[in-house]
C-alpha cells in the first residue's frame, strides 16, 4: 500500500564506533524519522588504556590491536551496507600524549578521523542515549562507569540539568591500586578510599537535587545485571530495563573478592575478559549507590554509542528525520 500523501518515511542503516579504554565497540543501527529502530552492537576487548593513568601513554601493541579492531568494525559497518560510520574516542585517548598519534595511525588505515570527546560531552552522549531507549520519570542520577572515567548526569524525562565526569574507571582503578591475585583487604580498602573522596565532589554537586532513581550504562552495570540472572551468554534484551538491587551489587563484591582471577572467569554472566577488573568496577557502583542512598539501579544497554549516534544525525546538514 502506498503511503500517504505527505508522510515521510525514511529509513537508513548508520554505524558508530566508540573507541574506549576497555573495548572497541560497534553500533550498527537502522533509524527511522529521527529514531532508532534497530541495533546491533559488538565489542572487542584491546585494554587501550591500561597504564595511561601512570605513563601518560598509548602502549603501542594495545594501539595496533585496538586499530586492527576498528578497522574491522569499519569494514563491517561497510559491508553492511552503513551510509556513514562515526567513531569517538573517551579517556584513554584524551589523556594520552599519544592519542593525537593514534587518531592519525586510525585515519591512515580508514581514511576516517574520529572525534575525542571530553568527559563533559561523554556524559552529555550518555544521558541522550540512555533517554533514547529507557522510560525513567522523575528526577533521577545516570552513572556511566567506564574503563578510564565514570560520569554521573542528574536530569529528568524532561532532559539534563547538570553533569560531571570523575578520573576513576575500572582499568584505571585496576592498573593503579590491584598487585595481586586475588586482591588483598589493604587493595580493597585502598581502592574504596580512593572512590569515596572522589564522590565528595559528586554529592557536592548533586546533593541540591531530589534525585530519586538511578540508572546505570557501561560494561559494568550490564555485567551485574547479567551476573544477577545468571545469563550464560549477553542478551540485551534481558538486560535492558532489568533492575540491580544493592544487596545484590555488595553480596556479589563480596563474592568476587574472595576469588582468584581464574575462578572469576568462570562465574557465570561474567565476561572472561572482563573478570580482572570487574571487582573495581563493582567498588564504583557500590559506593555510587551507598552515597546517594539507591537501593536498586534501572540498567541500560543504550548509552553513549548511542547518543553519539543520534546527536551526529541531529546535527548533520539537512537532516529533517
């Protein structure tokens, strides 16, 4: 049947890569009229920013493996029939003296450059992602926990209203506090120090609003989620809407800690390659949700990736959908 006279319908396949300290991971999206209406997404791990908080310094094999694995991204955001792929880099590229080294060894193999963003505008993406795909109604506190940075974004349904980005991630946490397998109590205690005077300035901050839910994005988050129900293998549509209670998030730690790194790997919902800083991660939304007194986190598997995504659509020229 023909569509009507004057409706527009338009639907084209887009695709974003989200260069990040932990993994590379792929979008692939179909949008329609402004909205997504699939997805897709994959990640592999590369560990990019491991040691940049301390050397200031893309390692170079984690370069070259992190190319080789946006560069096939690339290739399958072409195959697939994407009109534009969009790539953005996050912390460990903003803080490296290499990072601008590293945009150009991209752009020489893609003949694409990529964006670095700021943890102002990350958690700016971040909220517009997570809006994009979650029903959250009052005044609630969005927490991204990455690799290098954890941003935090109070708004409501009507939008943001303020933001922050934090120095602490769970590959920047593991890399400078976490010597041993398994981790000791000093470590623990050391690392839940450290998040504890870094949320001073977070509650500072948020503590004028009426934050009454929080919602979580970022491999940690889903990793919990995934972890409650036991999920053999990463299925997003159980994941996402699915609800994280703090008991669970503090007897889960507690669990964690007293493993070794090869019984982590083992746990099922846990991500093999993700189980060496799963316990940092996990300090971070523990300690997050024991300041602002939650007692259970909304978990989002639309994030960053894609509010970037979205925002670039917006912004591109003669873009009405």
């Amino acid at each position: 049947m023909p569509a009507f006279k004057g409706t527009r319908v338009s639907r084209k396949k887009y695709a974003c890569i989200d260069i990040g300290s932990n993994s590379i991971r792929l979008l692939i999206a179909e949008v329609e009229n402004g909205k997504l209406v699939s997805r897709t997404k994959k990640l592999i791990t590369t560990r990019l920013g491991k040691d940049v908080a301390e050397k200031k310094m893309l390692d170079p094999h984690r370069m070259i493996d992190s190319l080789n694995a946006i560069d096939r991204f690339y290739h399958d955001a072409i195959t697939d029939g994407c009109e534009e792929v969009f790539m953005y880099a996050t912390s460990a590229v903003r803080d490296a003296y290499n990072g601008i080294d590293f945009r150009q060894m991209v752009f020489n193999k893609t003949e694409r450059e990529f964006d670095i963003i700021s943890g102002t505008v990350e958690a700016k993406l971040g909220f517009y992602g997570a809006q994009s795909g979650c029903n959250v109604y009052g005044d609630h506190l969005i927490i991204d926990i990455g690799g290098g940075s954890t941003e935090f974004i109070y708004g409501s349904n009507k939008g943001m209203v303020d933001a922050i980005s934090l120095d602490i991630g769970s590959v920047r946490l593991f890399g400078n506090y976490i010597k041993n397998d398994p981790v000791t109590e000093d470590e623990i205690a050391a690392v839940s120090e450290h998040i504890r005077n870094q949320l001073r300035t977070v509650l500072i901050l948020f503590g004028r609003y009426p934050i009454t839910s929080m919602a979580g994005i970022g491999g940690t988050v889903t990793a919990f989620s995934s972890m409650v129900q036991r999920l053999s293998s990463y299925e997003p549509e159980k994941i996402h809407g699915s609800v994280v209670k703090y008991e669970e998030v503090r007897e889960l730690n507690a669990m964690l800690q007293g493993m070794t790194l090869a019984q982590r790997e083992r746990v099922v919902g846990l991500e093999p390659r993700r189980a060496d800083i799963i316990e940092c991660g996990g300090l971070i939304l523990q300690h997050s949700m024991e300041a602002f007194e939650i007692d259970r986190i909304m978990v989002s598997d639309y994030d960053n990736l894609e509010g970037y995504l979205l925002r670039r659509l917006q912004n591109m020229e003669g873009n009405n959908d």
